[in-house]
C-alpha cells in the first residue's frame, strides 16, 4: 500500500500526517503556524523532513509491518486557509494569518524539494468526505466553525471556479438585534457568533463556546434558544438561494457546530424547508471525518495529483 504526506495550514496550527490509502493516519505532528510565509515554509519542511525520518528509520507501522520508504509517494499534499485559486497556485488573501497574494504553490514546492498538491482548506475536506467520509458524490458541504465556508461537491470532486467560490459567510444578512442592519452571515450564524451573543447576554462565562448555548437551549433557557433560532433562521435563508440554483441536494455539515450533531440537522432542515417554499427541503446530516478531514484532503490530494503526473 502506498503513503502520502498530508499538510493542514490553519490559522493557528499547522498539522502533517502520514496516511494510507486506506484513510488512516499513520503518524502526525503539528506547530504553531509562524506569522510569515517564509515561517510558514520552513515549518512545513521540518515537519516533513521528520516524517520522513520516521520512516527511513522504520519507526511507523503500516499494513504490511513497518512503512518502507518506497511505500511513500513524493508527492506532498498542501491546503491553506482563507481565499485559494489553486489554478494559478495563489493564496489570494487571509485577513487572520496576513498574506495577500501569496505564490504559495511554488513557495511550498521549492521548500520541501518535491512537487506539492496545493489546495484550499475548506474544500480538501469536503473531498476527503466524498471519498473517505459520508462517501456521496453530490452534496453541499457547509463548515461553520470561527466562520463559515462551503463548497459544492459534484461527482465527488469540489467545483471551484474562482477563489471566492464558497465565501457564503461574507453574505449580508439582516442583523437580529438591530432592525435594519446587516452583518455577514458568519457574524450570526457561526459557533462563534452564537457563543459571542450569548457571553454578551451574561448567559454563560467568556470563555465559553456554541455548545455551552445549546446546553442552556436544552435545559429550556428561552435567551439562548432565541440566539441559536437566529442563527440557523439566517442560516437557511443564506443557503436557500444556492440550493434553489443546484437543486436540494444533500447539505453536510463539518465544523465545530455540527458537533452538535441531530438537533443541528433537524433544526436547519425544519428552517430550510421554510425558506425554499415549494422546493423540497434536502437532507442535513454532520461529516464523518471531523477535524482530520483537511489533512486526510490534502493527502488525498497529492495521491491524485501523484497518479496524475505518472510519477
């Protein structure tokens, strides 16, 4: 069986992994993600250089006993955050780690010596969700963590034809506190805006998250339902448009919201059904992946672009 190298740039910890063909991780590592591009690089390198120690040194277990490095493939799968166009292999800009059009795919090739898979973050785990997850091939992936992003998976592949494609959570949406206002979508509808308003409303302590609201919703606390009502209401009524454009397929969930799993589902599904009229509401289910879907993409990525290249 063959190994690829997978590489997550998030925003604030990159993670490398070593995975199969099969979709398991052999081994992982991760750093704090530097503040340069150049940092950027030259960490990804030395996580790679480690990995690659591991298995020279026969210390990682594969199927067939310990991974050869033959096993490994050259190919190095890469996704960054923020808006990609993997065409020209340019990370157009990220307001939270501070590029702006940033020749990534090249950068990361010359640093780690071998040709790189480059991608956008968002849409390699979509990928590896059609592939290795919920295994369909036509949904619309939606992740709602600090923000909100989509994707729209057609036959198993991400349809991107522009670096901004999938930014739903930059749309304007009515602000629910103040009539008249807009906000962005992910201003209400993310885990964090919906644990943002409630620490405002002295409903749970600062340091607390989404599922600390939805706890005080179970128990019946009105505030805190009205806050999550809120947001998937803007939630349904920010996607209806594009559901209504590509038909109701299935919508999948990843993020730190669809922990929240069923209840989640429901509610958006019963929302959705009023915000597309007469078209039929599609199914809501959560990711199987979790938070290894963007590494375990970027590993499926560089296995195809691996075979695409005949190496």
């Amino acid at each position: 069986m063959r190994y690829a190298i997978g590489i997550d740039v998030g925003g604030t910890t990159i993670k490398a992994a070593l995975i199969g063909e099969n979709a398991r991780i052999y081994d992982s590592i991760s750093m704090d993600t530097p503040h340069s591009t150049g940092a950027i690089t030259s960490a990804c390198s030395t996580l790679v250089t480690t990995l690659r120690d591991r298995v020279n040194a026969g210390d990682l277990e594969g199927v067939n006993g310990p991974i050869h490095p033959d096993e490994l493939i050259s190919t190095i799968g890469v996704d960054v955050p923020g808006i990609v166009d993997e065409q020209r292999g340019i990370a157009e800009f990220s307001a939270n780690l501070g590029w702006e059009n940033w020749r990534a795919h090249a950068d990361f090739e010359a640093a780690l010596g071998t040709s790189v898979a480059f991608g956008h973050d968002v849409r390699n785990g979509a990928k590896a969700e059609s592939h290795w997850g919920i295994a369909l091939p036509n949904f619309f992936y939606i992740a709602i963590g600090t923000g909100i992003a989509s994707v729209l998976v057609i036959n198993g592949a991400p349809v991107a034809p522009h670096g901004w494609a999938g930014e739903i959570g930059q749309v304007p949406v009515p602000d629910p506190q103040r009539q008249g206002s807009l906000l962005p979508l992910e201003q209400v509808s993310s885990a964090s805006a919906i644990a943002k308003r409630a620490i405002e409303a002295d409903l749970v302590g600062e340091d607390a998250g989404a599922a600390e609201v939805y706890l005080l919703a179970g128990a019946g606390n009105e505030d805190a339902q009205d806050i999550i009502n809120d947001a998937i209401c803007a939630l349904a009524h920010g996607i209806a448009p594009a559901l209504a454009a590509f038909g109701p397929i299935p919508v999948v969930l990843g993020g730190g919201l669809a922990n929240e799993g069923d209840p989640l589902c429901d509610h958006l599904e019963m929302e959705l059904s009023l915000a597309l009229g007469i078209i039929p509401p599609p199914p809501v289910m959560t990711a199987t992946l979790g938070s290894r879907s963007q590494v375990l993409g970027a590993a499926l990525s560089a296995f195809q672009c691996h075979d695409l290249l005949g190496q």
